[in-house]
C-alpha cells in the first residue's frame, strides 16, 4: 500500500490562511452611533453659527429702521410746522 506523508502544518492542525477567530469582530453599532454624533454636532454648530449671523443683521436692521423712523419723523414735523406757519401767516 502507497502511503503519502502530509504535511506538518495540516497535522497540527494549522492553515496558512487566517482563521475567522484571529480577525476581530467590529460592531457596527458604535461606529454608526459616533458618525451619527458627528453630524448632529456639526449641524449644530452650523445652525448657531447661522442663527447668530442673522441676528446681528437683524439687529443692525433694527437700527437702520429707528434711525429712519426718526428721520422721517423730522421732516413730517417740519412739513407739518410749515404748513401751520403759511396758514398763521393767511
């Protein structure tokens, strides 16, 4: 009978391919919970960073406004003043 000798690795019962159990294991769980962390903060961040630019526009619109407003006050109250000058004088 012919007989065929193995090799050592198989008979100890090792592979030259990597065994399932040497790899890790990754969750996905967590990286998805840190992507999703990441967004949410970076939105965040980006909604303050608009919300405080339209607040400073809205307050130098305000004060364009006052401004204005007293400025055509003025000028109603002269138009108005000579008005009552041309009638006192009729």
């Amino acid at each position: 009978m012919l007989t065929t000798k193995r090799r050592s690795t198989r008979l100890s019962g090792r592979s030259t391919r990597p065994s399932s159990s040497n790899m890790k294991k990754i969750s996905i769980g967590p990286l998805l919970a840190i992507v999703v962390l990441v967004i949410l903060t970076a939105t965040y961040v980006y909604m303050t960073y608009q919300v405080s630019s339209q607040q400073k526009k809205i307050e130098t619109l305000q004060t364009t406004i006052a401004q204005d407003s007293q400025t055509v006050s003025e000028v109603v109250n002269f138009i108005n003043a000579s008005v009552a000058d041309t009638q006192a004088a009729r």
